[in-house]
C-alpha cells in the first residue's frame, strides 16, 4: 500500500529526475510484480527499501561478508516503544543456510514485510513487536544462492570456499556441465550391461535398483551431467563450491563430509550467524528455513526427528563418486618395514600385529593408575521434558500452514537448528516452509518408514565401506558386489521420487526433463533427463504470499510462548528492632520455562537471578542477596523468596530480577 | 616494533652499567663485539640469559636481537593479536640457500598456551638461539638447518603470560576474554585482589585461639593441616586474599576469564557442559585462530610440539578415548619417537592424553593430527621429582623422617636451594571486611610448576633436543637407484628405488582417513612419453625371482599417480613403469610434507 502510493507520488512529479525514478524501481515489492525469487542484489534492495520505509520499526544491519564479499543482512523488527531491545525476548528467523534452499528466503522476507505493514492496523502485532525483537537473517548463504541465476542451474547447495572434494591436489576442476544446453544439470543414464540399475517399470521416467533376487536385471549406470574434465575417471566429483552452512554448525558435526568444511565453525557465515547468537543471549527461540524438518514431523516422544527423505535418482547417480576420494591408497603396501611379496606376506602381518600389540599394551598400561574423571557424554536426543513443548508447536505449526507433509527431508548434522537446542538451549526449529496438504499415509513418510533413506544405494554405501562405488570404466565386477547393499531400499526405493512426480505432475510443474539421448565425449551414448535442480526443494514463485503469511503468523504465535519473567508479589512488613521481613514471588507467565531441561544440563541458558539490592551484611537470615533460579517452569510457574532484613523504616528496597530469555523486572518495597 | 627496541637497551645496560658509564655513551651495540670472548667456549654472538624468566616485551626483544644477528636465516611475522591487542610472533627459520620454505618439512613449535606454563617460551627462545650460534660450528645442526623449516611461536597467549609474570595472581591459565562465572550477568567483577601489595594473592587466615579448625601441620609449621575430631585449633582459614567487590556477599566469585584456551579447537571440540571451558565454539578465540590460520597456510609443516607444564610427559593424542586409538602405523611411529624422548628426558613418561593425563577435547594436537596430518607432541615441561635427582636421594626420600620426603622436601628445597625466596609466611594484615587476619601460607607462582631459575637451562636443551630429534624424523623423500631395460620399439621398463629413511611417513595413517592431506603425486614428464602401465615393487630381489609380485597401480592418468596413503617411515620401495618414448624422461615424487625428489633419465 505504501509502495504504491510512493510510486503513483513519483509518477505525478513525472518524467523530471532520473535519479528518482531508478529510485522508483527499486521500490516496487513483490506484491505488485510478478512473483519471483530474488537474488541478492534484489534481495539487498528489497531489504533497504523495507528498513527506510518503516524507521520506527525496523534496522538493517550487516552481520558479516562472505568470501565474494556479499553482506550477511539482518533485519530487526522491533517496536519503539516498549523496553530496550536487548532486554527484550527475541526470535530468530534464519534463512537460505542450504544455498539452494531459496524459498525460506523469500518466505523469511515476505513475513518481515508482512509484520511491518500491519503492524499499525494490526493490535495483535503491534502489541508483540512492542514486547519483543524479531531478527530475520533471510539469506545465510548468498554465495551460494546467486548459483540459481547461473546460465546453468546446478545442485549447488555450497558457498564459495575453494576445496578439493576429491583430494586430488586439484581444486574444483571437474564440475557438473550443461551437456544438452537445457540450462540446468540433470542425471545421466548410461545402458551397460551388468550395470546396477533399470528402468522402473511402474514409472519408465524414474530408475531403479534391479535386484537380482527377483531376477530383475541390471542394465544401467548413472551419474551426474557433466563430462571426465580431468581424465581421472570420475565425472563432476569437484564442482565449484565447497562448504553447505546446515552441515558447519556444532551439533552432531559431520568430519570429513562431504560440503561439510574442513572443520566446524570454519566458514565465515557460520562464524557470523554464531557471533550474532552470541551476542543476542536474549534470542529465545530460533526458526530456520531449510531442508530439514523438525515442525511439520515433530520429534517423536523419544526425542528423535524423522527420518531424512532423499531423491534415490541422485543418490544413485552419487554413487558413482563413491570411490573418487579414495584413488591411491595402496594398504597393503604401507607399514614400518615394507611389504614382503608372495608366501611371505602372512609372515609379515603377524610380525607386525603382535609389534602393534605390544606398542599398544605398553601405552596403554601406562594408564593403569591415572584418576579418571567421569565423561560426560554430548547429547544426541532432546530431553524427555522438552519433546512436548516441540511436539505441541508442531501441532500448531501443521494447523497455522496446513502443511503435512515435506517432500524431502535431509539429516540434520552440523545444522543450525540442532545447535540452537542442543548447545544455545532453546526452542529452535526447521522447516523448508512448503510442503504437501495431505499427510504421510501410514503414519510415516510414503512407503516405509525411512527405509529408503536410510539404506538407499549412496549413503549405503558409504556406511558400510564396502561399497566398491562404480568407477567410469571400471571392471563391472565392482557394481556387482555392491547388490546386496541396495536390498533394504527395495519397498521404499523411488518412493520420495515417484511422490515428487506425482506432485509435479498434479500441479502442471515443469519439473522434470524426459530423458533424452545425447552423445558424450567419455561415454558414448547416453540419455539425460530426471529432475530439475531446485524444483524439488522449491514451490513455484506464485505461492510465496501465502507461505509468507502463514509463517508471519506462525512467527508470531512462537512469541506468545516465550517465558515472561514479572515480580508477582513484593512486600515488607516490620517486626520490631530494626528488622524486617521482606516477601517476594517471582512468577513466569509465559508458556515455555525459563530454561528448557536440556539447557539446564548444557549450562546453556543463565538461572535467573533474584537480587535484592541491599549490602549483603544487611542479612540477616533467609535467602541470599543474589540467587540464580535455574527454572521458572511456564504457564504460572514461581518462585518464593524470604529475606530477614536489618534497615530503617521509610527506606527503599529494591527487588531486580533479570532472565536471559524471559525479560528483566525491577520492583521497590518501602520498609514499613 | 618500537616497544621492542626500547627493551633491549637497559638489559644490556644493566649488565654491563659500569662500562657504559666509564665509556660515556649511550650507544651500545645491540650484537655485542666478543673480543673479551676469544678464548671462551664457545664463543657466541648474542649473550641470552636462561636463568630468568622474560615478559613478552623482553622475549619479542631478544628475538629481534636474534633475527639482527642472522637476518639471513631469521624471519619474524606477526600471526595475529590476542583479545588483549598484543602481538603474536612467528619465527621463522628457514636457510633460503637450501630451499624454499614450502618445498621443506616444517617443525612447528608452540608454547604458552595456558598463560601460567610459562617456560615453552624459553624453550623457543633457547631453540631459536642454539640453532643459529651451533649452525656451521656442529654438523648435525647445521645439516638440520639446511634440510628443515623450524616455525616457532614463543607464546600464543600474550596476553596470560604478560598477566602471569606482571600480576599476582596465579589465575592466568585463562585468556582474558571476561566470562560471567557466578551468574550474576555482570562478567569478572569480583576476582582476587593482593591487598597488602607484596605481589601475590595469598591465604587469608584468623587466629582463633582454641576455636578454630584449622592448626601447623606437624610437617612444616608453615603449612596448616585440619585439626582432627575431638581436638582444637587455633585457625580458620578465609580463602584466597580478596574481598567482596561487587557486594553479593561473596570473595573472589568470579576471577579473570575462566576458561581454557586449549579446549577451543576445533577437532572434537565439545560444548561447555562436555568439555568446560572450551569457550562457545572452535577457533572463537583469537589466539586460536591466529595459530589455525597460520597452520593451515604451511601444509609443509609435519611436525608439531606446543609446550605446556607440568608434570614431566611426553604427550600425544587422542584426547578422548571416544575419538580411537590412532591406526596402528601411526602409533608405531610416534611410540619409536616418544620412547627416544624418555631417554632424552629423564623424568618425563610418555603418555596419551586420555588414558594418561585425563580427557580433553578441542585440545590443539588432537587438531594437529586430525586434521592437518601433522605428528604431534605436547610436552608437560618439569616435574618436582627432579628436585633431588640421585638414586640415593631417591631412596631417603622414601624415609618417613626424612627432610626431603614428600612435601617437607619442598620446604628443604625452598630452604637449602632457593633460600627462602619461594614461600610467603604467615604476616598479619587488617582486612576491611574480616578485621585482624594473617595472609601467607602460599607459594610463589613460580614455585611448583616451572623449575628454579638455575634449572631452566637444561629443561631448555634437553626438550629441544628432543624436538630436533622429531623435526630430524619428518619424513623425507630421496630417489634411488635406476635400471632402465629396453624390451623393444621404444617400450622400456624403468625401475627406480625411492625411499624415505626417516621413522615418519609421509602421510600418518590418520590423515589418509580423513582425507586431510594432499595426497603424494608420482609424476612422469617427457615429451611424447607414454606411461603403459606402473606397479609398486617391494623388494626388488624378489621381484626378479617372482615376477607377479608387482602391485599394480590402478590408476586412469598414470602420468600423475596419485598416493593418497603416503610413504612409509624407514622404507625403501620400487616403482616400475612401462613407458613408450624416448629421450629425456624426469619422474617427480613429490609430498607436501615430504619435500619433492626427482630423477632425470633418457629412454633409450
């Protein structure tokens, strides 16, 4: 409404300065144009205009640079009036980690636009943004983002870190290639005999697993598009790019990963989303938008997340990298006194194991009388007192969206979310923002519960290290032994791929290429086709408003359940002598504790402190002057304090209570 | 810079007062003419001392007078700056005429990362110094000098040596960044405080007569014992020397700090509540990412030390039992060199982190060995055994009446040998808060942990040789010998020994797991070579009875063979190739942390 009113105003004042009509243009908000994904220049503008056209309620701020030099914005939406900012509770919305994960950057910035429209019209929203801070970060990763507005789409979900994926003393020197020139990297299927996979027979345009067993024959292989740039035998085993921002995070960290870093915390982006956390300890709960899931499939009551749902079509074209990162280790060959050859070899091997052993035991009995201190292990599950908190926003998430069910669903390890609860100790949550209306049937994602994902081909295979992962070329004995490993994925194999296409399909979604025959330079003849990068991660542009909507509202109700920490009750009475009695009940009046349980045992959140401002001495008896509460449970939960005073009537006292997630409260007693 | 140069005149000056002022001038040269030396021995170009301790503008001094005296070999850079602004220094030695820095193996040495563990700086300062005078006068020196890189970082932790040495206060483990340890949301606000000024936060006590709990212990009157059940003691002990600063009713709550600079890297980092102290997340600390930074920029280097007290270890990871034993290889490589270190330093074991001392994750070497592939001790310089040294001794020691058993020794030592310097007695003192106290009862800081001055001299030579032993150990490849058989048009078989006579591999075991280090790349150049096939040999003799016990290399592009699992400590092996061509042929093997070897050769 502003914007348009700003735009007819430039439009009266006419032609005169261009100054101020490439002003204009940049005023425009996607509710008028067509709706699109923006990039960062877009984006970056699209976020100025926000913060100077709404002063009082919001500030852009940069939090950091990425290695291209991109600025990490965040958005503040605060009301002016109310309490300091930084005493208020806050929520964090974070955005666009996974590069190719643009949705939740468009959602994230049409909520904030959303919020800061209304809030004059809306009571309900202006009373929150006066009570508390909301800090949107909508785009994380914007290295990796601007790859969408590549000449080719690729499956780029890393940031601009060089690395050498394959380890071959070579960076980024085989990427995927636009081979057919459709603009965007699909799969290639290439007929070999022996090869592990076929055309699935209820669905010709997906493939799968052929299972000897049932006497189904193997007759293809598969990998990425691209070509052997570098003559190694792999095809697009070291794309541009190198770090995904979900996997560099604290929690549950996967070292030496793939788009994991060279070890946690190591990119800037995350450095600077982990500063600002920091130093926003009044952050109360965290909302990220990402290809993990812990909203619309809350944690089950073990505390566990759902299970990942990944394409089989790309973890089998993935497979055929399994072996790139491992050219050139001759084992046998190492050890401390070389190798013998022929009959002497089980000579050799004993020698040295009984040398190892002996070395080991002598390091080890070393330790015999060392004191050991108790380990404390990391957690790996929610706490049993937390999952119900999570499970009930969750409830309200599915209501509030009328999502029930995502189409895909990675593994959360080294993800921002999971290092919101599990080390910064609050409520903190995932999801991609979109997703089908329709639940799971049978409870669990289509067809079995996760035994796809978990056994499929690719990550199979990596588990186990046995897989000998087909090499371009290489003898076929190889895929053969890696049959058996694909057995568990059979019942649920192209489970996630066929709902895909039936989504596709239902909403007229042009999100799958036919495969097509082409030429290659490496391999002969092969098809292209499958599915098209971002078009399984991401809704068509056109539903952005009401996604950003329903998550504005959402975000909002994630306020109403911040704990909110009030002196319920101070008083004094005299009894005689020059002492006194003084009486206080803290109360928490919001819906969540102060401190979840886990953060309780992480340390991660401060007790709330309880001080009296008075010279300890003064003391007598009762509570100390100050006094950490590690919980105030929610919903009305308090706490009671006595303290036997000496003073003189008529003097003031004061009561100060301050919560790291719950606000900060000060009350006086005169002494009677 | 300018600090530093100021520094190093009144520590000339002092030394040498009375010349100055016979000679009435102020310009004294910085490298000191040895004419009055000629017949010392040896005679040495820069006069250090190893029996003080330096603060970081003495120790930045020295080295700059080190890097005057041979500007050829010495390179100092600036690594980063601490939280509190201070410089950290990287010394480089490196001799250009050998090499360039990246084409050596590099022995990187740290100390000092905990701001109390003082003497690893010393250590570097006498390596730096011992090097340089020692090069071209002892030959295993100078050829250490020539073949190796040495990259060495006096004190990663300006900041809590400075503190240490300046304050009084033995809380400088920490860095200084301020934490909230009581929390009250106020950070470091009520920490130790030397009332009576005399340098060191001592214990504060009441004399209660016949009320108390406390008593002279029977071992030392200075030293106080709780009295037994059903006795009385003069004394109540009221902690540390403080008082209640920020009025909550409590002393000394919440010190600098409180955190452990050697918890936050970044491998296997835990989280507070697993690891304390490990700060909010690996490489949060700006020392700590100075030295992340720096490692990660000289893949070359494959070997490192960071110095710590005390106790007398010879350290090596894991940390955490959680993370595994190292691959057999590896620990057969770093057992042959721990145990040689014993030998060189009597008094200190060899142990593992987590099996031996205790468990720590996010501790610098487990990052070194993880994640850079880069061999790596930590020695916990000096242990009190070495107070009384000698088998007799050792065996009075055992003597319930002896002077020198358990902690009477410690009072000996201080009365004997240190004479009286190290321990505070018992003084009155009028506390604003308790009224009549007496502070004492406490050693000083130097006392304990790091070794009387007049020791520091051998700590100093025997750690560093064993360092130089590692650094001597990093792997290094050479080229053997050649045979080149031509079999027809053309083709030939080429078979060359390379080999590594060092105890250390090119690559650990580990870091081949982790995929950590740039493999090891075999290379053929020559024009219109054609590589038909290559295999490794292992014992050529054997090869030339059993002809199939060549391993094949299974590699597509043979002209660039990649060796993801490195070379072998201590080995000799033989690669054959088959090459098509002619002329001049050169075959590179080439290691990041090996250096690179090559052989020039024509095809008939």
């Amino acid at each position: 409404m502003f914007m348009i009113r700003n735009k007819q105003y430039f439009g009266w004042k006419a032609a005169g300065a261009v100054v101020l009509t490439l002003f204009a243009l940049g005023w425009t908000t996607p509710a008028q144009e067509e709706p699109k994904y923006h990039n960062y220049a877009e984006m970056t503008r699209l976020l100025q205009n926000l913060a100077s056209a709404y002063p009082q309620l919001a500030k852009l701020e940069t939090i950091g640079k990425t290695i291209e030099k991109r600025d990490l914005w965040v958005l503040q939406l605060a009301g002016a009036t109310g309490a300091p900012v930084s005493e208020r509770p806050a929520l964090l919305i974070a955005a666009n980690l996974e590069g190719d994960h643009l949705i939740g950057s468009e959602i994230s910035c049409s909520l904030a636009e959303y919020i800061l429209k209304n809030y004059a019209g809306n009571p309900t929203i202006k009373q929150k943004l006066d009570r508390y801070v909301i800090y949107v970060i909508p785009r994380v990763n914007p290295d990796a983002a601007e790859a969408y507005w590549a000449p080719a789409r690729s499956w780029r979900r890393t940031n601009a870190q060089p690395v050498d994926e394959d380890n071959d003393g070579r960076i980024d020197e085989n990427g995927p290639e636009d081979l057919n020139k459709d603009g965007v990297i699909t799969v290639m299927r290439v007929k070999e005999p022996g090869g592990p996979y076929m055309v699935d027979p209820e669905e010709p345009r997906l493939m799968k697993k052929a299972d000897p067993k049932k006497g189904e024959k193997g007759e293809y292989t598969l990998y990425r598009e691209g070509v052997d740039r570098d003559q190694d035998g792999f095809i697009g085993e070291d794309p541009p790019g190198g770090v995904n921002i979900n996997r560099n995070f604290l929690h549950d960290y996967p070292s030496y990963k793939a788009e994991s870093g060279r070890h946690m915390a190591s990119e800037t982006e995350t450095r600077a989303l982990l500063d600002f956390l920091l130093a926003h300890r009044n952050i109360a709960a965290l909302l990220t938008f990402g290809e993990s899931d812990n909203l619309v499939s809350a944690p089950a009551a073990t505390g566990r997340l759902g299970t990942p749902k990944k394409i089989d079509l790309l973890e089998m074209s993935d497979a055929s990298l399994a072996e790139a990162g491992k050219v050139g280790i001759f084992t046998a060959a190492t050890g401390r006194f070389g190798r013998f050859g022929g009959g002497e070899m089980f000579f050799s091997e004993e020698m040295m194991r009984e040398f190892s052993q002996r070395s080991q035991a002598a390091t080890a009995a070393s330790s015999a009388t060392r004191f050991q201190r108790p380990a404390v292990n990391p957690a790996t599950v929610m706490a049993a007192g937390d999952v119900e908190y999570f499970r009930a926003v969750g409830a309200r998430y599915a209501e509030m969206t009328g999502i029930r069910q995502t189409l895909t669903a990675v593994k959360p390890e080294g993800a921002l979310f999971q290092y919101g609860y599990f080390q910064y100790g609050i409520p903190s949550f995932s999801t991609p923002g979109w997703g089908l209306a329709e639940a799971a049937r049978s409870g669990g994602p289509p067809a079995g519960p996760g035994a796809a994902t978990e056994s499929g081909p690719g990550t199979g295979a990596v588990r186990s290290g046995t897989f000998a992962g087909r090499r371009m070329g290489g003898p076929p004995g190889a895929a053969a032994a890696a049959g058996a490993e694909g057995q568990a994925a059979e019942s649920a194999a192209q489970a996630v791929d066929r709902q895909l296409l039936q989504w596709m399909d239902k909403e007229k979604i042009d999100g799958f290429v036919p495969w097509t025959r082409f030429q290659h330079p490496d391999l002969g003849e092969v098809e292209i086709g499958g599915f098209k990068p971002y078009a399984v991660v991401n809704p068509p542009a056109a539903r952005i408003a009401d996604l950003a909507k329903s998550h504005a509202d959402f975000a909002l109700y994630l306020t109403s359940l911040f704990p909110a920490v009030k002196i319920a009750k101070l008083e004094a009475a005299a009894l005689g002598g020059g002492l006194f009695r003084i009486k206080a009940e803290v109360e928490n009046s919001g819906v969540w504790p102060t401190c979840l349980d886990h953060a309780q045992t992480a340390r991660a959140v401060k007790p709330t402190l309880v001080q009296l401002q008075v010279e300890p001495e003064s003391i007598l008896s009762g509570h100390e002057k100050s006094n950490s509460v590690p919980v105030l449970a929610g919903s009305g939960g308090r706490s009671r304090f006595e303290w036997l005073l000496q003073g003189k009537a008529g003097q003031s006292i004061e009561l100060k209570v301050v919560s790291q997630k719950g606000g900060t409260d000060k009350r006086s007693v005169l002494l009677p | 810079m300018s600090a530093l140069k100021k520094y190093s005149y009144p520590i000339a000056s002092i030394r040498t007062a009375a010349c100055l002022l016979f000679l009435g001038t102020a310009l004294f040269p910085m490298v000191r003419p040895l004419r009055a030396q000629q017949f010392s021995d040896p005679p040495i170009k820069v006069k250090i001392d190893f029996n003080r301790w330096h603060d970081v503008n003495e120790l930045y001094a020295d080295i700059r007078r080190l890097q005057q005296a041979w500007p050829k070999f010495l390179k100092t850079e600036v690594i980063g700056k601490s939280f509190g602004g201070r410089e950290i220094l990287m010394v480089t030695i490196n001799n250009p005429d050998t090499g360039a820095e990246g084409s050596k193996a590099a022995m990187c040495i740290e100390a000092n990362v905990h701001g109390n563990e003082i003497q690893g700086g010393e250590i570097c300062l006498y390596t730096i110094w011992y090097l340089m005078e020692n090069y071209g006068r002892i030959e295993q020196i100078t050829r250490l000098v020539n073949e190796r890189v040495f990259y060495i970082c006096p004190t990663i932790n300006p900041d809590g040596r400075q503190y240490f040495l300046e304050g009084a206060a033995g809380d400088a483990r920490s860095g200084h960044v301020p934490l909230d340890d009581d929390n009250d949301y106020q950070a470091d606000e009520d920490r130790p405080d030397d009332m009576n000024g005399n340098g060191v936060v001592e214990q504060m006590r009441k004399n209660v007569p016949g009320k108390g709990n406390f008593r002279p212990s029977s071992l030392d009157p200075r030293l106080m014992e709780p009295v037994p059940a059903g006795e009385k003691g003069d004394y109540i002990l009221l902690g540390r020397e403080g008082i209640d600063n920020d009025h909550d009713g409590q002393v000394d709550e919440d010190s600098l700090g409180g955190y452990d600079p050697n918890r936050n890297y970044p491998t296997g980092w835990q989280p507070n509540y697993v690891q304390r102290g490990s700060m909010d997340y690996p490489a949060q600390l700006p020392e700590a990412r100075a030295s992340i930074d720096f490692l990660f920029a000289h893949p070359n280097i494959a070997g490192f030390q960071s110095y710590h007290n005390s106790g007398g270890m010879i350290l090596r990871g894991p940390g955490a039992e959680s993370a595994g034993e190292y691959p057999a290889g590896d620990v057969r490589v770093y057992d042959e060199l721990a145990r040689n270190g014993e030998r060189i330093l009597p008094f200190y074991r060899y142990l593992v982190i987590w099996s031996g001392l205790y468990t720590v994750y996010g501790g610098s070497i487990d990052f070194t060995n993880d994640c850079l592939g880069i061999l790596s001790f930590s020695n916990e310089l000096w242990n009190e055994e070495q107070y009384f040294t000698s088998p007799a001794l050792k065996e009075q020691q055992k003597d319930p009446n002896s002077p020198i058993r358990g902690r009477k020794g410690d009072f000996f030592f201080n009365d004997r040998l240190e004479f009286g310097s190290q321990y505070l007695d018992w003084k009155p003192f009028s506390h604003p808060q308790f009224g009549t106290v007496e502070l004492g009862g406490t050693w000083r800081k130097l006392q304990g942990r790091i070794p009387p001055r007049f020791m520091n001299e051998e700590l100093c030579h025997r750690n560093m040789a064993f360092t130089l032993y590692q650094a001597d150990e990093m792997p290094m490849i050479q080229m053997g010998e050649i045979s080149i058989e031509k079999l027809g048009d053309h083709v030939s078989q080429v078979q060359l020994d390379i080999s590594n006579p060092k105890v250390v591999p090119t690559i650990l075991a580990k870091a081949a797991q982790n995929n950590v280090v740039r493999p090891d790349l075999l290379t053929v150049e020559g024009k219109d070579v054609e590589v038909l096939a290559a295999g490794w040999i292992d014992n050529r003799e054997l090869q030339k009875v059993k002809p199939a016990v060549v391993a094949r290399i299974d590699q597509k592009n043979l002209k660039r063979i990649l060796v993801r699992s490195g070379f072998s400590g201590k080995t000799t092996r033989t690669v054959q190739y088959f090459l098509k061509g002619s002329g001049e042929v050169s075959i590179t093997y080439s290691s990041l942390k090996g250096g690179t070897a090559i052989k020039n050769f024509r095809l008939p």
